[in-house]
C-alpha cells in the first residue's frame, strides 16, 4: 500500500539515515524528500524476493524487516534484521540487477522508498554528491570483508560478540546498567547473522550470561559489559 509523504521535515531526516544521502544539504534533502513514497506493509509480508527486479531503496521508519539469502541447499540465511532507522536495497539506486535478498516485514511496517531514476538524475547532476557515493561504497565494501574474515578467523563466541556489539552500536538504547537492543532476536537470528548453528550460539550465549556480560530481558538482549566483549573478540584474533 503506498501514501504520499505527509510531513517533509521527517522525510527528509530518513533519508538522512542513508548513507548516500547523511551530507545533503536542506534544500536537496527536501528536493528529494518530496519524491519519497509512503509504503506499508503488513507483518510476515514479503516486500521483495531475492531475484526480483531492483530499482527501489527503502527507510524503515516503523515496524522490523528480515533480510534472508536462499542457499544452493535449500536452506535460508538471515543476513539482517533491520529496524526504524535502517535501511535496505541501496544497492538497487545504483545497477539494475535483481535483488540478491529477500526481504520481509516481521511485524507491520512502515518505509520511505526512493527510486533509482530519480537517484541517477541527482547524481549526474552533482558531482559532489557522485564522490561521497563512492566514498560510502568503499566504506561498504571494507565491512563487508570484516564480515568474511570474520567467519574465517574468529570463533562462534567471538563472531558473536561482534554482532552483539554492532547490534548494540545500531539499535541499542542506553538503560541501567547496560545497553538495551532495541530488536527482538532469536538465538536462531543470531545463528545465521553469524554463519554459526542454534546449538552453539545457545552456548556462547550461557557463557555470556554466566560471566555477566550479557543477559535477555523481555525477549530483548541487553549487554552489561561491552568490554568484556571486545576483549573477547581480540581474544580470538579480531
């Protein structure tokens, strides 16, 4: 279901959120804001296959969306779990090959999307702006090669440290004694986010909660000592 954009200034502050767009200046963050689209989705909606069409960038500005990778077995890989704030399918602002993900509304949920035509009209326009999209591409593409070393020369504990902390960085929210995830996460999430099984997640998970660094509350996670995280993480090589 799409809507048109009721309130400029809040649609300009979430395209903001986007890398791409964190440097606009007013006046072209509310020329671009004025060409966003309302959509709505209802929970456990699918809003795109992997292998659809491309051609639209998404602000979450309510609700929660998983992103997933079918594998050659068959089996499913989450690779995000994104939440207000977040954001997805920026790639698609860029070439027009099919979505490499899928992505699903958890719960009902509310985006800004912005499509490529628009995207490509501003940015032959400023050259500027062409230069900090390049820039945050290669920001981009050094975290991701974190994540493939990563999988290749941290162990579970500390591959899941490292999510914990990334997690607690994006969507945490600062409460007594701790650091609150503003995300509702399975052990199973957290499985895949880390390319690890449910069994030995559960365990680094008690091992966590045995040390006191980590404790779930109300199906939340909350991390009572980030540094003791972190001295996990190099620890175990990272």
């Amino acid at each position: 279901m799409t809507h048109k954009i009721q309130s400029l200034p809040a649609a300009a502050e979430a395209l903001r959120n986007v890398p791409f767009f964190a440097n606009l200046h007013a006046n072209d963050a509310n020329y671009l804001a004025e060409r966003l689209i309302m959509r709505r989705f209802a929970a456990d909606q699918v809003i795109f296959h992997q292998g659809d069409p491309g051609g639209l960038l998404y602000i979450i500005t309510e609700g929660k969306v998983k992103i997933s990778r079918s594998m050659a077995e068959g089996q499913e890989a989450t690779l995000a779990i994104l939440g207000a704030g977040d954001f997805f399918g920026e790639l698609a602002l860029l070439d027009d090959t099919p979505r490499s993900a899928t992505a699903k509304a958890v719960k009902p949920t509310v985006t800004f999307t912005f499509h490529r035509e628009e995207f490509t009209a501003f940015i032959g326009q400023n050259p500027d702006f062409a230069h900090h999209v390049l820039a945050t591409l290669a920001r981009r593409i050094r975290h991701l090669n974190e994540q493939v070393s990563d999988i290749f020369f941290l162990d579970v504990p500390a591959r899941l440290a490292r999510m914990l902390l990334v997690l607690a960085r994006q969507h945490g929210r600062a409460i007594e004694g701790g650091v609150r995830i503003e995300l509702s996460l399975t052990q199973t999430d957290l499985a895949e986010m880390t390319g690890a099984t449910r069994v030995s997640i559960n365990k680094a998970l008690g091992r966590f909660r045995r040390e006191k660094w980590v404790k779930l509350h109300n199906r939340a996670f909350i991390i009572l000592d980030r540094r003791a995280l972190q001295r996990l993480i190099e620890q175990s090589g990272g």
